[in-house]
C-alpha cells in the first residue's frame, strides 16, 4: 500500500512563497512519475506539474517560470517550490504516484494566497 504525505500548504500573502512537500511510504524511484495537482472551489482538479522516474518536468502554462518541482530519493520526497503566489493558485494541492496502471493520491494539503 502507498501512502503519500503532503505538507507546507497554509496562508501567504500574494507575491510570497511556499514548498510544498509529499513524503511516500518507500522509494519514489518505483514510480513512473509523481505530481501536484490542485483543486480550487468550484473547479475541476487540474495537474500542476509533473516529475518522472527520468527526472523529466512539466508544468502548467499558468504556474511555468513560478514553480518548481523536485525530487529527493534519500528523503523520498518531492517538492512543489512555489514563488511569486498569486490569489489564483488557491486551492487544494494533491500529491499524485503513478505505478504502472495504479494510482495514488495524497489527501491534500490547502494553500491560501490573499492579503
């Protein structure tokens, strides 16, 4: 069974930054690639950015050039380093593994960008 952590949501100012960061139960190096996605109100869940096994990156036209992500194998952690926030990247941020055809979620952590 896989267990994905998040951590480092909460409020921040407009402007500011924040990491994010997903703690997996066991090497991230099984998995074929890991994610953030987000949900805010009213909105359908949209992937943030992506990281694979290869070490391969992909963002979101709106958060390109603003977030990073990042892989840690000894901590078997990846990150979401998050900068020059704006009120529009409020949401809930899920963690994402993808093993082969399985997939797995993390139960979200909240970010909250206003003044």
């Amino acid at each position: 069974q896989v267990q994905l952590v998040e951590s480092g949501g909460g409020l921040v100012q407009p402007g500011g930054s924040l990491r994010l960061s997903c703690a997996a139960s066991g090497s991230i190096l099984r998995f074929n690639a890991m994610g953030w996605y987000r949900q805010a109100p009213g909105k359908q869940r949209e992937l943030v950015a992506s990281i694979t096994s290869a070490g391969s990156t992909n963002y979101a036209d709106s958060v390109k050039g603003r977030f990073t992500i990042s892989g840690d194998d000894a901590k078997n952690t990846v990150y979401l380093q998050m900068n020059s926030l704006k009120p529009e990247d409020t949401a809930v941020y899920y963690c994402n593994a993808r093993l082969s055809h399985l997939e797995f979620w993390g139960q979200g952590t909240p970010v909250t960008v206003s003044s």
